[in-house]
C-alpha cells in the first residue's frame, strides 16, 4: 500500500507547481533544440564535418538516458529535492563550460555533463507528479506539463537563431545557465519535498538492482515505455537531420527554421491540452490506440513525401508536423500509464522511463548521424519507420484484451 499526498491546496499553488515542474523538465529540449541553427556555424567555427556536430547531440542524449538511472535511486532514498538541486547545478556550470570550448571534442566532453545535469529534474519532477496527484489525475497533470515542456522546443529554436545573429553562439549556452539558475532558485524556495520519511528506499545496489529488474519485467511499465520511447526516438531523428535537411537541402533560412520548428512544438502542445479532457474521457488507453494508428498513417505519409519525393516541401514539412502532434497525445499517456502502479518507487521508475526512452533516441540519433542528408529520404524513412514500431508495441503489449463475443 502506498499513501498518496495531498494535492496542492488552491489552484494557484497548483499551477505553480506543474509550471515549476514543467521548467524542471524542460531542459533537455531547451539543450536540445536553441543550438540546434547554430549547426552549421558550429561546423565553421570548429572546422569540422556536420557528422561530428550531430556527435554533440548525441553525446547529450547518451548521457541524458543514462545519467537518470542514477537520480532515480537517490531521489526515492534522500528526497526529491536535493537531487534536484545538485542536478541544476551541474547543468548552470558545464553550460558556461560549453560557451568557453576550443574544439568540438571539448564540447562533446561538455555536453555530456550538462545532460547529466539535466537528467536530474526530469526524473524528480514526473516522480513528484505521482507523489502528488493520484493516478486519475496523472494524465490530466502529465498533459498540463506538456504545456510547459511543448513551449521549449516552440521558442527554443526561434530564440537561438536570433541570439545567433545577435551575438554569437556562446551566448546561446550562457542563456541556458541562466535558466538553470533561475530554476534552481524555484525548486529551492518554492517547492516542498514530497518524499513521505517513511517511503524512503534502500541505496544497496542489491536493492536497486531487483527495482529496476521488477520494473523490466513488469508489462505494466516495459510496454508503455517502449511505445513511448520509440516514438520518441523518431522525434530525436528529426530534431538530429533537421538543420541540414531543412537549411541545407530545402533551403530555408535559420530563422524561417525556427519559426517551422515552433509549428510543429504548436501542434505538440496543442494535442497534449486536448489529451487532459479526452483522457478523462476515454482514458489513457483509449487515446493511444487511436493516437497510434494515426501515427502509423502519418509515417506512410512520411515515406511518399519524403522518401518518394510527392508533394514537394510540403511532402516532408506536414508529415512530421502531424508526427510531433501525435506524440501530444503519447507522450502524457504513456508516461501515466507506466507510473501508475509504482508509487513506491516512484523515482526509479521515472529514472528507467526516462533512460530507456532516452536511450533509444540517443541510439537512433547517433544513426541518424552516420546517414548523408543531401536528400530527405533517410530522415523521412528513420522517423516513419520509428513510429510503425511504436504502434506496433502498442498492439502487442498494451491493448488490453477484447472480450470474446
């Protein structure tokens, strides 16, 4: 048995809360996407190829997957707060380390750290979530959150390729730590521990090995987690090809990059506020059965537009903004249904949530990367063929058996 906390007492507290976590967790896509039009000034600057820059990003999402399985553990025996903490701290000081690199192997090393950094508020801050709001009200929360994460990747982009005209691209990593210290600020005076005394859990690795091994073999979790993750995966590809193909291939400019960036984050956002009414409607599995099949038409659409080359631009720019608005509706669904029945080690199962979704971004970015984008075609092809995968995890390992008739 578990014993839940109250939820918040008003709904400005409440809204402060899931804004404060939203910030928590919207690091990784800030990291992500406001360098992301300095690629190929990056390439210049540090006279390299444009496959040792995507090598940054990987590098940030290899750590980003892996460094979670760590806070995870901590925060369920020591709270949920000063993990938090130490975590943002990280992120502030190799964010003003990354500015200061002399050569693309310095900002590899950098954007390691700064994700293991940033790992720590995504793993507390969907822990927090199950500490404070019970399971029928997760997905609502989960959904509310993705409003503030959704904002990130909308702005991200448009905000880096101005502070790159403006300034330089060093100062798009001294905007990041400035984030990083006004959030750290938040969680120290704004947000309560959550983490009940008597919850805590054991920091044996015995202990922590037979979470982690209940949580992998359990269908509850690994289902929900490998649609999610896999789908997620399809994303990164996109975020990883996206600057050259877009910039270099179909010709727009840093700026109109990042206006269609903040399109598709628009259609995000948008299809996760639509997910916190029909998911108390339908409920969570009801949305993802009908989310991904979507998604399965979308990728088909992908593959003519993108790989066959029907419909021009437009053949490769509506595909994938109708892929990241899917994942509006996946992204707050799978990650309800796979805390749900793990209040008591909550923090290990948003750890291993978050690396295993992670981990399979990182994997296909780093693809992605070996792959030449002088055309669409392999973007096209690696983002539609991720989001078949998912829908097809989802009908395996997900749905629920029909009654027979």
């Amino acid at each position: 048995m578990t014993s839940a906390t109250p939820a918040p007492a008003s709904r400005r507290r409440a809204v402060e809360l899931i804004i404060i976590l939203g910030a928590m967790t919207a690091f990784a896509p800030l990291s992500i996407d406001m360098y992301l039009p300095a690629f190929p000034t990056l390439q210049e600057a540090f006279d390299t190829t444009a496959g040792r820059i995507q090598l940054t990003l990987s590098s940030f999402f290899i750590a980003f997957a892996s460094g979670q399985m760590l806070y995870g553990p901590l925060a369920d025996r020591f709270g949920r707060k000063k993990p938090a903490l130490f975590g943002l701290g990280l992120f502030v000081l190799t964010s003003i380390g990354c500015a200061f690199a002399a050569t693309v192997e310095q900002l590899m090393v950098l954007r390691f750290l700064q994700a293991l950094g940033a790992g720590g508020g995504v793993v507390v801050a969907r822990a927090m979530v199950r500490d404070l709001f019970p399971p029928s009200e997760a997905v609502s929360v989960f959904s509310r959150l993705m409003l503030v994460i959704g904002i990130a990747p909308m702005l991200a982009p448009l905000l880096g390729g101005y502070l790159l005209i403006w300034f330089d691209w060093q100062a798009i990593f001294y905007f990041l730590a400035l984030c990083g210290l006004l959030c750290a600020l938040a969680v120290q005076f704004r947000l309560k521990e959550s983490l009940q005394p008597h919850m805590a859990q054991s920091l044996s690795p015995r202990a922590i090995a037979i979470a982690y091994g209940r949580l992998l073999a359990d269908r509850r979790f690994i289902g929900p987690a490998l649609v999610g993750g896999l789908s997620i995966a399809g994303m990164f590809v996109y975020i990883t090809a996206s600057p050259f193909v877009f910039i270099e291939v179909l010709g727009l400019s840093p700026e109109t990059y990042g206006w269609v960036f903040g399109l598709n984050a628009f259609g995000f956002i948008a299809a996760s506020q639509v997910n916190a009414r029909l998911g108390r409607r339908f409920g969570p599995d009801g949305v993802l059965s009908v989310s991904n099949l979507v998604l399965a038409l979308v990728g088909l659409a992908l593959i003519l537009g993108g790989a066959l080359g029907i419909g021009g631009r437009y053949g490769v720019f509506l595909p994938i903004i109708g892929y990241i608005t899917c994942l509006g509706f996946i992204m707050p669904n799978t990650a309800a249904l796979a805390m749900a029945p793990f209040g008591r080690n909550a923090g290990s199962a948003s750890a291993l949530l978050g690396t295993l979704q992670f981990g399979l971004a990182a994997a296909a970015s780093a693809i992605a990367g070996t792959f030449s984008h002088e055309t669409p075609a392999a973007l096209s092809l690696m983002v539609a063929g991720l989001g078949f995968c998912g829908t097809l995890a989802y009908f395996l390992l997900c749905r629920k058996a029909r009654p027979v008739v």
